[in-house]
C-alpha cells in the first residue's frame, strides 16, 4: 500500500469519528426523552377507595367483598399500569379502562391481608409518575377454619393426610380455592392429589404409597382468601409426618396365611384364621390405625345374641386395628388349632399369642394390611377407617375439584366407631 492511499484512509476515519462525535454531542444537548425520566411523584393524580394518603398509616379496613378501584384525578394525565399484592404475596388481577382513567379488581381480596398498590401514570406531555398507595382489608367474621391429621409424628407409607373444614363446601370453584390453597410436600417428592370425601372432609395421597423414610409436610395459604359468598378462610397450624420402611401385610384368605414385607423384601410367614362364612373378612387394602395391648371383645357388640352358638365374650392382646368397626388382627390362642387351614372367625384375623405378639411389635400406624381371596365384602374407601387404596389413581383424582374432577361424593361420612369383634 502506498504512503498517500494510507493518508487518504486515516483522514476518512478521522472525519467518520468527528462525525459521530458531533452527532452524539447534539443528541446530549436535547431534551430526556419522556421513557427514560425518573417518574415524578403522582400523588395528586391518583386515588382509591382504601386510601389513606399514600404511605402514611392505612385508613379504615377496607371490606374484602368489594372491588378494589383505583381512579385518576385532575384529567391532567393517566393511569398506565396498577400492581396489587398482599403481604402473603398473592397478586390482584384488574381491569383497566382503555382511557386510562380508572383500574378495577377482577380478583377477590383476601381478608384481613396489608395490601401494597404501585400506580404508573404517564402525564399530558407522556412523563411516567408514580405512587405507592397501603391499605388493609377488615378480617373475615367467623373464618372457615382447616384442621390437618394425623397428629404430627412418624407413620407407615399407606398414611393418607386429612384436612378438616370447620364448614362445609359444596360449590365446585369454591372446593377449587380450598384445595389450591391447601399444600403437600414431601421429600423425595411424589404424584400426589386431595380426594373430597364429603362436604367438610379431604384426604391427600400419592398414586402410589408414600416413599420409605420420606419427610411430608401440610400447610395452608387459605387465611383471608374469599371461598365463597362472604366465606373466608382462616389460619391453620401446619403439619409435619415422616414416614419409616415401608411395612405391608398381604393376608391370604384362601391359603390361611399371611406374608410380611419390609421394604420388599418377606421377613415373616405368618398361619392365620380369618372370618367363617357369615363373618367373612373384608378384602382389600387397609391402613393400621392403631395398636391396643387389651380389648374385651363380645359378640352382643355386634349383634350376636347372648347365649347363643355364635356368642363369645373374651379379652384378646396384641390387637392391631384396621377398622372402626371392629375389624383387628389379634392374638387367638382359642383358635390355634384352626390357624393355617381353616377361617373360623367372626371377622377379625387371628394368630397365636406369639405372632401377634411379633406382629404387634413390628408395624406401626399407617402400615398396610391386605386381604385378599376372601368371601367377604370390599373395604370400602371412606368411612370406616382408611380404604382409600382401594381406590385407582384415575378413581382418586376424580374426587379433586381441580381440573376434570368428575362427580364429587356429597353428604358427612361418618365413621361407624362400632365394638370390636373376633
């Protein structure tokens, strides 16, 4: 390259920069353009039916059944855009008029909730402002409460978490807000679903069994949130369950024997004696719900008439209960002859005092005992104990209100807290 040609090159970038340099010069001396202004306060803009004059203390208790409304004043500008959260950090969805002059709540306000609310104007000459503004809502008279089970503590993987209303809910989108608000979690996570069992009663499970050894924990967000026609929700005390090994008892009707399985593995083989005809066993899957060393057992308690061929009246140990009717896996010394090659019962599953003493001492509340291969009836999921297994998956989440819930069961179960019976 010759000496003149690399002249002529520095001189062209030389004016190129000058040019720019000009340029940006006369760009610095203009006016800010409006969209990049630090916005000017608007408090004399704006105003709303909670105000309380900006960030000073909120004014009277704003009542949660109605609209929240934000207007602009002084027809000397605009409203462009509105933010509300509350203090549980739940935000307001709103409507906002295409002249801007004023923003209406789309979305229910939770009860006896801080609210902030972040106002954008824009003003004649297109300059953003902005304020600020607090208010509370009044706190719901006579809250729905949510009561959580079972007590905290560590439990078998069959355990279902419960929640109990303090009233009832029928309305599909009000059980929706409920259920949204009331939270599962659990380590290691699991597919899990509420199930409404009636109008004041949910049972939460996986699609398949807790894990072994998981944590679970249940909380609530529903304080303050509007359920239904001025129905609120109140607060609830979380809840927290671990889970030990996974401990599943299958009870074979027809061969008279029980297999026990911890964590997959069989660790006993157990004879047993399970209900005759007329008192057959129910099949199925039940969860344990409790362990008692002592419990008189009489025939009369169940409809069997004193003196008859069929009445008893004994003290049984090592009971483990998995119905509220009655319905126990126990010791039966009186039947041992029978156990491993005949159902001679009236219902309960029988063992000799050493197994059940075994059995007694191995599984916990919340373990599974199945039956399975009986003339008996199926446990049915709700109302006399814990069948919810009994349940598909599929089955299960149609008795959520998220989603395609399909029919939902209507009217109280209650549970049949009969005497026990052998």
């Amino acid at each position: 390259m010759s000496h003149s040609h690399r002249t002529r090159t520095v001189l062209q970038c030389t004016l190129l920069v000058a040019a720019l340099a000009a340029s940006a010069t006369a760009c610095s001396d203009s006016a800010p353009h409006p969209l990049t202004a630090q916005p000017y306060d608007a408090a004399e803009q704006v105003a709303f039916n909670g105000s309380g004059g900006g960030k000073a203390a909120p004014a009277e208790p704003l009542d949660p059944t109605e609209p929240l409304e934000v207007t602009a004043r002084g027809g000397e500008g605009r409203i462009t855009d509105v933010v509300a959260v509350d203090n549980a950090g739940r935000y307001v969805a709103g409507e906002l008029a295409a002249d801007g002059g004023r923003w209406q709540s789309s979305s229910p306000l939770s009860a006896g909730h801080q609210y902030t609310v972040t106002v954008s104007t824009e003003n004649e000459d297109g300059a953003p402002g902005r304020r600020t503004l607090l208010f509370e809502t009044a706190p719901a008279k006579g809250a729905m409460t949510v009561t959580f089970g079972p007590e905290a503590g560590k439990y078998g993987v069959g355990q279902p978490v419960t929640a109990e209303l303090s009233r009832p809910v029928r309305d599909k989108d009000a059980r929706a807000v409920v259920e949204s608000n009331l939270h599962v979690e659990s380590a290691p996570a699991v597919e899990g679903s509420w199930h409404w069992v009636d109008d004041k009663t949910l049972h939460y499970r996986p699609a398949e069994y807790w894990p072994a050894n998981a944590t679970i924990r249940v909380d609530s967000t529903l304080k303050g949130v509007r359920v239904s026609d001025k129905v609120y929700g109140g607060a609830a005390e979380p809840l927290k369950l671990s889970t030990g090994d996974r401990v599943e008892a299958v009870t074979d009707a027809g061969s008279h024997r029980m297999t026990v399985r911890r964590n997959g593995k069989v660790i006993k083989t157990l004879p047993v004696t399970t209900g005759k005809p007329g008192f057959d066993t129910r099949n199925g899957k039940k969860v344990i719900l409790g362990r008692e060393y002592h419990v008189r057992m009489t025939g009369t308690s169940i409809g069997i008439p004193a003196g008859s061929s069929e009445s008893y009246d004994l003290p049984v140990y090592y009971a483990t209960r998995v119905t509220w009717s009655g319905e126990y896996v126990h010791a039966a010394p009186w039947s041992v002859g029978s156990q491993g090659s005949a159902n001679v019962s009236h219902g309960c599953t029988g063992m000799s005092m050493g197994n059940a003493r075994w059995f007694y001492e191995t599984v916990r509340q919340g373990d599974i005992v199945e039956v399975v291969n009986s003339n008996g009836e199926m446990m049915a999921p709700f109302g006399n104990g814990f069948g919810d297994w009994n349940l598909s998956w599929k089955q299960w989440q149609k008795g959520s209100a998220l989603g395609d819930a399909g029919e939902q069961q209507s009217g109280a179960v209650t549970a049949a807290r009969l005497a026990p019976h052998i």
